[in-house]
C-alpha cells in the first residue's frame, strides 16, 4: 500500500475542514529533491550480482531505483587484455524521467576471457514524474522492452507487459506454487518446464493446429546459475503462447526420452485453449476466470485492493439429494480457478451463486467459465479500531496523513475510503462525506458479530438445529443432539463433543453465538442474507431492545413432529450489554408479533430462503392474511326478542 505525501494544495484542502476537527494547519511546499544514496541491494561485484540474478533475475525496481543485471558473454576470439562483450546491443530510454546513474561489468576471475558469461549491472534513478520507456535491442536477443511508471513521491513501478513474467529461479517456483504447471493470464499460456539433465530426457510441444490460434511468443531459462554461471542438474524454463484468434487449440508438452522419436513419456501437460474475445482472452478447459469490477464505473478493482478488501461468494450446489456449498474467496483480479467450480457449474442438478451481486456468467465450448461480478466494496471507516466510526476517525486519518505515524491504532483499510490502495487528502474529504451522512457517532458492526438466530428444536430440548447470521449476511450452522455438536454442511460434518443445548436469554447465551461463528467450518454457504434483507436485519438488531410488544397474534400454519422454530433478532451495544428480541415461533403452536413491520420482515426471511425450509412462507403468508381479515370483520349481533 501507497501513502501520497501531502501537497501545498492538499494541506490547504485540509486546512478548509478546520471547523469539523481542532486545530489548524500550516500550508508547506515540497523541497526540492536530493539524489539519494544507491540502496545496499545494488550488487557491487560478481558474488553479489550472482545472487541477484538467482534471487531477482533481470530486474529489480525498488523506491526510486531501477536495476539490471544482464547475463553477457565474452568474445573470445578477441586479442588477450581486451574484453569484447557479446550480444552487442542498444540501449535507448527516455533521459528526461529517468538518468543512467551507472553501468558496471562483473567477471568470475581475474582473466575473464577464461570464461564465457560475465554480468553487466546498469541502475537508473528517477529524474521526474512520467513514464519511463526503456528498450534493449540485438540481433541474437531480438527486442526487450520494458516501461516504469514514476508516481508525484519519485517511486517506480514496472508497468510493461510481461513484468509478470517469472525470469529466475525463486520467481518460477512461486510462480509455479501459486498457478500450477499450465496456466493463462490474459490472452497469454504459460507452462513451467523443468527438465533433468541427467535424466536424458527432453520436453518435446505439439500442437493439434500449430499456432493457427495460439502462436509461440518466447521462452525464458530460469534456471539457478552456479559460480562459474553454468546450469545445474535441473533447468527451469518458461515456455509462453498467446492466443492470436478465436477458436480452439490444444498445446501438449511432452516430458520423454531423448534417445529416440518414440521414447518412454514420463509425463505430458496439456493447455485445450478456447480463445475468444478477439483473441484478448485465453481460458483452459474446466477452468472458471473471476473477474471483480466497481458496479459505478465498471473498472476492475486492482490485486492490491482485493488483497486488502477480499471479495467472497458461496455457492448453492445441487445433485440429487446432496448439498455442498463451496465458498470462494477472490483476492486477485482476475482469479482463476482450476476444476471444481466449472465442473460444478455444469454438472450440477441446480446451481446457485449466493452473494448480493449476482455475476455475469458466459459459457465456453472447452467447459470454462467466465463469471464477472458488478459490486461495491464496503469501507467501515473506522479508522481507529475503536467500534465507533465518528468525528474521531476524521481527526486520527488528518493527523496520519500529517504525521505520518505508523500507529497501531490506525486501520489503513478502514481510511482507504476512495479504495485506491493508498492515502492521502481525497480519502479524508470521502470520510467526512461519509462521517455528514451517518451522524456524529456509529456503531461499527464487526462480521463476526450475531445478528439473527432461526433455531429449530424438538419440543423437549434434546435436539437443537441453529443458524447463526454475522453482521456480514453469512450463515453459521450447529445442530445438536444428545451433547453432541454436528457444524457447517452435513456432507463431511465437523463434530464436537458435550455441547450443551443453548437456553436462549440464560447466562452465557451470547458468548455461545459468538463460539459458533469463530469455528470455521460452522460456516453454512448455501444460505446467505441478500443485500436488502441484511440491510433490514442490521438495522432491526439495532433496534432489538426496542423490538418486544405485549400483543401476540397466534398463529398455527401446522405441526412438525413436535419441533418449532424461533426466529430470534441480537444485539450488543458499545457497553457490552446484550439484547434479544424473539420475533415469532413457527411450526406449532405459533406466535408472531402483532406489528406489521417485524411481519413483513419474517416473511422477507422466509421468502428469501434465509430459513431453509419450503413453503413456509406461503403457508405465514395466507395465515396473516387469515388473521387480518377476521380482525377487521364487523362484530356479529344476534336481535335477542323477548
């Protein structure tokens, strides 16, 4: 994450809030700025420049710095006291954001003609606020180009096209670790070979069109290099395609003996690509790409941003008589997973994204999925931790940005109201637009915290099936029989044992909430409160003190073995005093609220499936109309004649 330093007219903007907090600032123009010290990690000779290689590969980009470090041979054929290194190349930037600060060669020896590799080290140094384009060009290595972005602070950040691109060997394995041996990233298909040389093997690729729709573009050896810069047992490759046309095309690279055309195979990976989009977009059979944008202005939120400010769907899988439920959670843009969420989406009796904003869905012939959901990201702006989002949190995100303090107390994520992964004065005016709207003080609702219970139970209290709902609109699930606790979906159920049945308003009854929604595998992913229901039932449990009337309507839709089920609202204020409001009980002898609001309410539950039991919303629904009608009915009067 980022931090703006504040400007002369950014202070001043501040400057204009001082009514709303204490004190006034002092406007200060930025000093001119001093070539700093080169950093540490610079190599300096060939041991370093080795070890950056293995760590970084070509590049590294840091504050204001920007290194390379090239692999480069010597021309041997070359008079003895004279290096001559090859491939020659040349270089040219744009000098007025960025300046050539030095440019080094690092041998292995005192003769380095003994030697075929040497290591050339160039570091640029911002220079001014732009962007930064830089191209190498030989005739052996064709054209490299790379692009660097220079923000108003003088820091860098690469923003070339393949800046992604794994080059060394800790990059391919995190690389690997984290997608898999075959992978797409845009239009593009990556596979991470790795080859063992004394395996007398080789990799050998096929193509079921030879690049009528996926081409080569390029490969990159990321293999470790030893002292004397020669490979290992083990090579590293990176092998990259790009999708050039719509349609189908299946990629095979094949691991297998190197003696003969029709060797032993030791292992095959495989890439059937469907390229679609005008070739702006590659997907691999069966897999699903997620894709996050602000619902506003249908931008794509950044990596960085959903790192910070996750975006979690579940899911309502049917197949038969069985339920799963799998959560997902998107913390990069886009996402792409492999299997089991296609494979669900297709095979699946029904299927069901349970979420607020339902996603974009497109199918592909190869079985991909594309999912595209339109959403906002909700920013508490409780940036002091305290619960309370008020006037207090203007004042400590003014004196952050001023001070510039790292203080624990201080929620970076609760601040970043303008959701650009960074700070500064824009955040400040948003979070005093915000703090206009909601009043002086307001409590903050943690996820965690029980907002709505539905528990159903036999008449005699052995059996207890309870549904927990957070401030967030998740569901949470125990069902309890005999002291024993089953949690989450029921597939594989997670048991504890000598749980007791809660007595709802006893000691303790809150804290037993709060103990179901921490355990994680209590979470219920088939149910989930839409937008508009979790807006209802968080503002009802504020209110749940409030919520107990003395008129109760009776109500008897039918009997079920025995069982009822509560419908419970819950609250905890800032004291730490707890509240319960029972709203109705339903199933048997029945008894709801005699207040419309609360009734519209249930039955909003109960049609939203937030309860999961069927038709039982029809069934309240034709009782209240029942009750309503014989309430309102005139008085019989019976003439009496003497």
């Amino acid at each position: 994450m980022k931090t703006n330093k504040l400007t002369a007219a950014a202070v001043a903007a501040v400057t204009a809030f001082a009514p709303l907090f204490s004190g006034g600032l002092t406007a200060s123009a930025k000093t001119p700025r001093q070539r700093p010290v080169y950093p540490t990690w610079v190599p300096k000779d060939f041991e370093s420049a080795l070890e950056f290689s293995n760590t970084y590969g070509n590049t590294r980009v840091e504050g204001q710095f920007v290194c390379f470090v090239l692999r480069r041979g010597v021309d041997t054929s070359a008079a003895k006291g004279y290096l001559a290194c090859f491939p020659p190349y040349t270089c040219s930037y744009d000098s007025k954001v960025m300046s050539r600060c030095t440019d080094e060669f690092y041998y292995a020896v005192d003769e380095p003609w003994e030697n075929d590799r040497v290591f050339e080290v160039i570091v640029f140094c911002t220079s001014s606020v732009g962007t930064f384009h830089l191209t190498f060009e030989s005739a052996e290595e064709g054209i490299k180009q790379y692009t660097f972005d220079v923000d108003d602070d003088f820091n860098v950040t690469e923003t070339d096209k393949y800046s992604w691109l794994p080059d060394c060997e800790k990059e391919f394995d995190e690389f690997r670790r984290q997608n898999g041996e075959v992978s797409v990233r845009g239009n593009n298909v990556i596979f991470c070979l790795e080859d063992n040389m004394g395996e007398g093997a080789r990799w050998v690729h096929h193509s079921t069109e030879w690049t009528r729709y996926v081409e080569h573009i390029r490969d990159v050896d990321c293999s470790a290099r030893s002292e004397l810069i020669k490979n290992g047992a083990v090579t590293k490759t990176i092998e990259l395609y790009k999708g050039v046309k719509n349609g189908n095309e299946k990629l095979t690279a094949t691991y297998m003996d190197a003696s003969s055309e029709d060797g032993e195979v030791y292992k095959t990976l495989t890439a059937d690509c469907e390229v679609f989009d005008d070739a702006k977009s590659v997907l691999l059979a069966g897999q699903t790409r997620i894709t996050v944008v602000d619902k506003d202005t249908g931008e794509p939120f950044s990596d960085e941003i959903l790192a910070k400010h996750p975006f979690t769907f579940g899911t309502d899988v049917r197949i038969g008589r069985m339920y799963t439920g799998p959560v997902f959670v998107v913390k990069r843009n886009p996402q792409y997973i492999d299997g089991e969420l296609a494979e669900l989406f297709y095979s699946a009796d029904s299927f069901d994204f349970l979420c607020s904003d339902q996603p974009e869905i497109t199918k592909h012939e190869n079985g991909a999925l594309d999912l595209l959901f339109r959403t906002d990201l909700n920013i508490t702006g409780d940036v002091n931790k305290d619960g309370v989002f008020g006037i207090a949190d203007a004042v400590c995100l003014q004196n952050w940005l001023l001070n510039g303090r790292n203080d624990e107390y201080f929620d970076w994520k609760a601040a970043d109201l303008c959701i650009d992964n960074k700070l500064d004065i824009f955040d400040l005016v948003m979070l005093r637009k915000k703090l206009t709207k909601t009043g002086p003080a307001a409590h903050v609702s943690k996820g965690n915290e029980p907002v709505l219970v539905v528990e159903t139970a036999a008449s005699w209290k052995q059996q207890q099936d309870i549904l927990v709902y957070d401030a967030s609109g998740t569901a949470h699930h125990v069902y309890k029989s005999d002291g024993n606790a089953a949690y989450g979906d029921y597939d594989e159920p997670t048991v504890e044992e000598n749980v007791p049945i809660i007595e709802f308003g006893s000691d303790g009854w809150y804290e037993e909430l709060e103990d179901i929604i921490s355990k994680p595998y209590s979470l219920y992913a088939k149910l989930k409160l839409d937008e508009e229901m979790l807006s209802q039932t968080n503002e009802l449990s504020r209110r749940a003190e409030e919520i107990s009337s003395e008129k109760w309507l009776e109500t008897q839709p039918h009997w079920l073995d025995g069982s009822t089920m509560t419908i419970y609202l819950v609250n905890k204020v800032d004291s730490g005093e707890t509240h319960l409001a029972k709203l109705c009980t339903l199933l048997a002898s029945d008894s709801c609220l005699d207040n419309e609001e609360v009734q519209g309410y249930v039955l909003g539950l109960l049609k939203n499936d937030a309860v999961d039991y069927p038709d039982l919303d029809m069934e309240l629904e034709t009782y209240l109309k029942y009750a309503k009608n014989k309430s309102e009915a005139p008085e019989k009067v019976t003439n009496v004649t003497a």
